[in-house]
C-alpha cells in the first residue's frame, strides 16, 4: 500500500506552503523516525541537526514524543461558533523515559517549551496535576484558542 501510495499519492502541504513541487524529504524534519502522520509538524521544520545541536550545548534538553498529524490538520473552522468546531484527532506516544524527564524537569522547576500546535495539544492531553507525566498511547482531540483554555503544563 506505502509503494502504491508513493507512486500516486502527493505530499499534503498546508495551505500556506505554495510551492507544490516540494519534495517529500524537504517536508519533513529531521527528528522523523516513524511513518505515520499525514502531514509533518510544520512547526518543527526549521530545526536543523546543527540548530538542535547548538541549543543542546547551551542546557537546552530535547525530549522527545511520537505525533502522528493527522489529516484534520488542514481542515478549516468552518462553523458559525467557534465551541461548534470539532476538532481532529492527533496519535500520540510518550515513552517512560520522556515521561519520567518531564516530570523531573517540573519537580526542578524548569520550563517545559513545545514547538508547535501538535506538540502542545498532546503535553497539555497526557499531564495530570495528580500524576504528573506518564507513558502512554493515545490520541488528543483538544482545541485550544484563545479565551477557552486553561493551561496545564506549557510554559
């Protein structure tokens, strides 16, 4: 199915990514290990290993979280009401080691950052303030903006 879907299929770009000749390996980032989203985190596009890099020997510390994009990523609001709005399911797993580093990163008060809309729901999905982090499997249909949402844990 994956080789059929190479030979026929295109590369789903958002609506803001005009150039629609773009190659598949230029869409996607470099810290992509498993096939699975619709789309990548377009958020994440613009680290590089080098810029990764960089930021590790400055303190910054990486985790990292499995996020399948789903394809409701490129669908409009398109209700009168805003709270109508539906929103898309996203495929997500945390392993025990992220899960124990974040949670050691809030018991030492350190700022917890996500890079994109993704990353965000699924931290703000899988934190309990009575258990803190933990591993697990699942998918995140939250909608976040603004005036709705209580922050959980993003910093």
């Amino acid at each position: 199915m994956i080789i059929c879907l190479k030979k026929i299929g295109q590369t789903p770009l958002p609506p803001y990514i005009k150039n629609s000749h773009v190659s598949p390996s230029r869409y996607q980032t470099v810290y992509a290990k498993e096939k699975g989203s619709v789309a990548a985190p377009t958020a994440g596009l613009h680290f590089t290993n080098r810029l990764i890099k960089e930021l590790k020997n400055m303190g910054v510390q990486f985790e990292e979280v499995i996020l399948h994009v789903g394809r409701g990523t490129f669908m409009p609001v398109k209700t009168e009401f805003i709270d109508d709005h539906k929103m898309h399911c996203e495929v997500y797993k945390i392993s025990k080691k992220t899960a124990f580093n974040l949670n050691k990163a809030k018991s030492e008060n350190r700022r917890i950052i996500a890079i994109g809309t993704t990353s965000v729901r699924v931290l703000e999905t899988v934190y309990s303030f009575k258990d803190g982090f933990s591993p697990r499997v699942g998918e995140t249909n939250i909608f976040i903006y603004p005036g709705n949402y209580k922050w959980n844990i993003i910093d």
